[in-house]
C-alpha cells in the first residue's frame, strides 16, 4: 500500500457518507434472470434508461425464450430492438452472447458464475461479444452480489470530479481503484449513490456546483 492509499480510503469514505446523508441507502434490486440483466445491460449501451426498458420489453414479447432469441434470424432480432438505437450492431451481439451461453452450458444459465472468483467470473463475462467490464460488474453486482464495481458515464465522471480518480483515468482505471480502496460492501450503495449524484447534481454540462452537498470535497468546484 502507498503513503496515498490512506488518504485515498479516507476520501473515498467522506464521499460514501455523504452520499448515504444526502440519498440514503439504496433498496436492493432483486434479479430473477441473470441472463437476462446481461442482455438487457448491452441493449443500454449508448442510450436512455426508457429506451432500454422499451427495447427490451420487445424483444421478450417478440421471442419469449432465449432459444428463440438465438436462433431468430439476425434481421427479425434488430428489429425488435430498433427503439434502443444500434439495433443493426446489438442483435448479432445478443445473438452471439447467448450462443456463448449456450455452448459453455447446453443452457441458458450464469448462476454458475456466483461460485467462481470474481476476477475469473469477470474476465469470463467480458469474453462475450459487446461484454465490458461496466456490464460485466453489473451483472456480478445486481445479479449475484458479488464484490465487483460497475463504472457508468456518471460515475465515471463524478468520481474524477471528486478526487476518487484522476482526471485522465478511465472507466476501468477508476472500477480497479474502487475495488481496491473501498470495502466491497460499500460497492451497491456507492455506486448508485453516484449516478444518482451524476443525473440529479453534478451533470456533464452545467452542474450544479453551488448548491452540491459534496463541494467541500470537490476538487472540480
């Protein structure tokens, strides 16, 4: 540990209780389909919380079962996911996802992912076409409540406004410094806490620096 791994820790632990003071702990999210949170964290990529929602209620109404889904032609895919943007790029993904599934199993199961190490489970996941770490750690997370940390567009951004990270860092630059200097169970409530403070405080364009609760730990304000 470096002379700046305290001091980290210690930053890292005024932002998570000020984020529980200003937002409280947040509800746990049960997860009933693995597969699905997987399939429907892709079709979120590069695009809005209702366009995903949209999207992927189609694709379910469309094909009721995962085996329909893979073995649908890749035009029909797309077309049940155009309102989620990329169709023509997600559908073959999906597609290729769950034959990966498929052929690891003979199912369409990841719970078996629970038992593996979390690095091993991660780097497994992130195999998959389309499969980041973001994804990958969302579903560990959500699904199986694992000690992985997703990092989205605002938490990204937030954590380097902050001083969590710096400013040059990447989303996984910035997943691998949570982890480290972070208890994993801080890792739910923390990340969630963030992208709540992304959306409602500290946005990308015009944030709302003067009356953030976390200003006296800004190094951005």
């Amino acid at each position: 540990m470096t002379d700046a791994a305290p001091a980290l820790s210690a930053r890292i632990a005024a932002v998570h209780r000020r984020l529980l003071q200003v937002y409280g702990e947040p509800a746990r999210r049960g997860c009933s389909d693995p597969v699905g949170a997987l399939i429907q964290t892709i079709l979120s990529q590069n695009t809005s919380d209702v366009n995903t929602a949209r999207a992927y209620a189609s694709l379910r109404a469309a094909f009721p079962h995962w085996r329909a889904v893979m073995d649908a032609p890749t035009e029909a895919v797309a077309d049940a996911i155009r309102s989620g943007g990329l169709a023509n790029q997600k559908a073959p993904r999906i597609q290729a996802v769950l034959r990966r599934i498929y052929e690891a199993r003979g199912e369409f199961d990841l719970d078996w992912l629970a038992a593996l190490p979390v690095d091993e489970a991660r780097r497994w996941l992130v195999s998959l076409p389309g499969v980041g770490n973001k994804t990958a750690s969302i579903v560990l997370l959500f699904c199986f409540g694992r000690p992985a940390f997703p990092v989205d567009t605002h938490v990204h951004r937030v954590t380097r406004r902050l001083g969590l990270a710096p400013v040059a860092a990447s989303p996984d630059a910035v997943m691998r410094i949570i982890e480290a200097h972070a208890p994993p169970e801080w890792f739910y409530p923390l990340h969630l806490n963030l992208i709540r403070h992304g959306r409602q405080r500290c946005k990308a364009r015009n944030p709302r620096c003067n009356d953030c609760p976390l200003a006296d730990l800004c190094d951005f304000f």
